[in-house]
C-alpha cells in the first residue's frame, strides 16, 4: 500500500481531509453581507433610476428617450418658453423690417424708379434696416439665453424626476444670465474677429492677384478653418451648461467642459451631428407643410398675413429645434460627469436625501479616478 494512503490510527486526524464546501461567493452568488462594506446586492443589482435616466453611462439611445421625457415632465419651462421667446423677437423683427422692405419694394419698381432714385431710396430705407436689425439682434441674444438657462434647469432637475415650474426656472437660472451673455458675446465677437482678418486679408491680396483670385482664396481659407471652428465648438459645447449648473465663471466652465470632452469628442460629435441632421430634416418638413397650407388659406392679396405667418412658423420650428438640442446638450454633460466624475453616486445620493441644492449635482465637485 502506498505510503501516502494510509489509514490513520483512532483518534488521530486525517491528514488528507476530503475538500469542504466552496466558500461563500464561488458558486456565482454574492456573499452574505458583513456589517461593513457597501452592500453587495446593491453593488451587483441594476443602476437606480430616479428620474428620466438610469444612473450609469448613457447610449445614443438612452439620451434620446431622456431628452423627450424632460420635455414632458416639464414642458412649460423648456417647450412653452422657447416658443415664446422665439416667437417674440421674429414678430418685432417683422415689425421693425416691414417699412423697409415697404420701401424697397417701391425703390426698385421697374416702371418707376429710375438708378438715381434707386440710390435715393437705400439712401432712405437704410438707418431703418440698421435699426431693425440691430434690435433683432439684440433681442434674438436676449432670446438664446432665456431658452438655454430654463431648459438647462429644467434637465438637470429631471435628472431626479423634481418637476419644475417656468417660474422657478427662470429663478435658479438668473443668476448665470449674464454670464451667458457675455459667453455668448464673446464666442461672436472671436467669429467675427476671424471673418474681419479674413477679409482684410483677401482685400489686400486683390490688388496685386485680382479679385477672383483673392475671393478664391478667402474661400478656401474659411473652408480650412472650418475643421478647427467645429472642434472648437465640441470641445466647448458644455460651457452654457456649467454656467447655469454649476453656476461657474466663464474661465471655470471652458476648463470644465474642455476635460469632460476628451476621450469623447467623436462620440459627442456624432451624436450631436445626428441630432442636427434629424432636426433639420423635420424642420423643414415641417415649414414646407406650413407653407402649403398658408397659401391655400392667405390669398395673395393679405401679403403681409402670409409673410407673418411664415415667420411665426419659422419661429416655432426653431424654437423647438433649440430647446430640444438644448436638452440633449444638458444630459450629454450629466453623462460626461458620469464618466469623468462619478456623477451617478451623487445622484444617487440626493435621491434618498433632499439635495443640498436645487439644481443636483450642483456642489458635486470631480472625483479622482483610480489608476
């Protein structure tokens, strides 16, 4: 008989005992729990979803189921108010054009006017035209920041299933309305500065290349910016959204959005891009739809009818364009803090206890990743 199978005397052990139970955990089920520790049902049971997303990283998908349920558990702040700000400032716009397009009309009436008194007439019409637009600009800016601060607002609440009221978002998103327009200020005034050097630079070279040449040129020039402008814009798309937020200052939101972009900006650009394009497409259906139908209901007669009512339909259509790109913007960056600053337990956190602040995740400040 082998030496290592020996039976062992009475009353001593064996020395080979036979393999006991698995410990707990081996056998695919989680073990029972200690009294410290997080629990493990809770670790391995499904992402909560306290609000219109589940607390983990988010699909294309995902995104765009949430952003329909913002709509509506809060269409009043985000719908309702981007159609009247919209709407507002494409009827006073309307109302300061009209005498010059009145004008116009009448300067460039062929059996009329002759060349002199075309001139005359842009001479006449033009301050108005200044006027007009600069109001319209003003007010369209004005405009931007009503419908990106409620919108905002509201998504994040959502994020909790908090409903919130047109009052109460035009309150917790006062606050960062001027920051927005300074942001928005400033983002114009680098465009243009861009576009003016631009120009400047292809008149300077139309005098020695001619000036096809140098529109050429200028044209190419802005077609190679164009890849720089749009990564720009990606790597600053959640600027707006920190500002009112996280209530952060326009130096704090471009280095925030700036790290929550990176390792995701085609993802972002895809996704936004997609959006973009499944808007525009509806749009447009949308205004082609109105356009039929404002002519078989406005005779040519009521020109002025038809021209309000397709601007009021232009405006509508943005507005919606606006507020849902808005909110889809809003919960790219809830989904960029997920994954850049464990946002999820935060939110998780102000779910089971009242959140420190209105807006969630407002305080919540980025969490260093394990290497």
């Amino acid at each position: 008989m082998p030496a290592d199978s020996q039976v062992p005397e009475p009353g001593q052990p064996d020395p080979h005992p036979a393999w006991g139970p698995p410990p707990s955990g081996w056998d695919g089920q989680p073990a029972a729990a200690s009294g410290t520790g997080p629990d493990p049902a809770h670790r391995f049971g499904p992402p909560a979803k306290p609000g219109v997303l589940e607390l983990r990283p988010l699909g294309f998908g995902d995104l765009l189921d949430a952003t329909f349920a913002v709509i509506r558990l809060a269409p009043i702040p985000t719908l309702l108010n981007a159609v009247l700000v919209q709407l507002l400032p494409a009827l006073l716009a309307l109302w300061l054009l009209l005498p010059w397009f009145t004008g116009f009309e009448v300067s460039f009436d062929p059996g009329q006017s002759s060349p002199a008194e075309v001139v005359q007439g842009l001479e006449r019409t033009w301050p108005s035209l200044a006027a007009g637009l600069g109001g319209y600009l003003a007010v369209q800016l004005l405009a931007g920041v009503l419908v990106i601060g409620p919108s905002t607002v509201a998504a994040m609440r959502a994020t909790l299933g908090l409903r919130t009221g047109w009052g109460a978002s035009l309150a917790l998103s006062s606050q960062a309305m001027l920051r927005l327009v300074a942001w928005n200020l400033l983002a114009g005034a680098a465009v243009l500065l861009v576009l003016a050097l631009s120009v400047a630079g292809a008149a300077a070279l139309a005098r020695p290349l001619g000036p096809a040449v140098a529109g050429i040129l200028l044209a190419l020039w802005l077609v190679a910016l164009l890849p720089l402008y749009v990564w720009l814009a990606i790597k600053l798309c959640f600027g707006p959204v920190e500002l009112v937020a996280r209530s952060m200052g326009i130096g704090s939101a471009i280095a925030s959005s700036w790290r929550l972009v990176c390792g995701s900006w085609w993802r972002i650009l895809g996704i936004l891009l997609v959006v973009a394009i499944v808007l525009g497409l509806l749009s447009g259906l949308v205004v082609q739809i109105l356009d039929v139908a404002t002519g078989q209901f406005v005779s040519g007669s009521n020109t002025a009818l038809g021209v309000g009512v397709g601007v009021a339909a232009q405006a509508v259509v943005g507005a919606l364009s606006m507020v849902l790109g808005q909110v889809m913007v809003t919960l790219l960056h809830v989904d960029a803090r997920i994954r850049h600053e464990r946002l999820d337990l935060v939110l998780e956190a102000e779910s089971r206890t009242a959140p420190a602040h209105p807006i969630p995740g407002h305080g919540a400040r980025p969490v260093r990743q394990p290497r």
